[in-house]
C-alpha cells in the first residue's frame, strides 16, 4: 500500500511539473514528458495533433502564455503497476478552460507523461473570434 501511495505522489508531483511549465518553464515540460510523447486535441477548428516537441517550442516562443489567472487541479489519478492516467482540469490558460489526460508510465524506474489529450471545455483563445451569434438570439 505503501509503494502505491508513493506512486500517487510522484504521479501528482509529475503533474505540477506540466502546470509550472506550460507558463513558461521549459525545462519542468522536458523533465515531465517522455521525449517521444505527443499531444492531441482541439480548440473549435483547430486542432493539434502533434509531438509534445512542438508543444514546448511555442512555450518558449511565448512564456506566461497561460496568463495570469491560470488555474490547475489535478482532478484524479488511477495506476496500476508502471502505468496510469491523470485528469488536470485547467481554468483560464490563455482565456480557455481544458480538461487534460495524461498518459503516465514508469520508463527506467521514473514517471514520465506519454501522452497528453486534451478537451476545450469552453473559452476563446486570444485573437480567435468568438462564435457568432444566431440572428434573434440574446446574450
């Protein structure tokens, strides 16, 4: 029991390394992520499938991207063995709300994210447009 609770730790811990550094923190995103991991999802149209390399290029390109008001909580956490899944739900990252999976495996003794695959649960990215508004309709 002792080794699972351990495991939950490291996996949480695992975690908050992806929410310091999806603001900006390069270096936290490459301790966290296997280097061949991908990400997937999509904002409306569109979408992003593609390696978690990409994803830290624009992190570097545009730190504190996620704003100010930026929120993160892990929602669960399920492992068996050397293999799981986290549930992050995230408040206003760049004026949008997500809810992450991740993949996590222990690779050579050490948790790392496999895979993340996201879902927009509402907001509007800066410079995106917001929806239009059917004719009649009140807001």
């Amino acid at each position: 029991m002792e080794t699972h609770l351990n495991d939950l730790a490291e996996v949480r811990e695992l975690i908050q390394l992806y929410v310091e550094g999806a603001n900006g923190d390069v270096a936290k995103l490459k301790e966290a992520f296997h280097p061949e991991a991908r990400m997937m999802g999509h904002i409306g149209p569109v979408e992003t499938y593609i390696p978690i390399t990409d994803f830290f290029r624009m992190i570097e390109r545009q730190p504190g991207m996620a704003g100010p008001n930026y929120q993160a909580d892990v929602r669960t956490i399920d492992i068996v063995g050397d293999a799981g899944v986290a549930v992050l739900v995230e408040t206003d990252y760049m004026g949008c709300d997500f809810v992450d999976y991740f993949s996590v495996a222990r690779i050579g003794g050490r948790w790392q994210i496999t895979n993340k695959t996201y879902a927009h649960t509402g907001g509007t990215p800066p410079g995106a447009e917001p929806p239009a508004q059917k004719a009649g309709a009140h807001g």
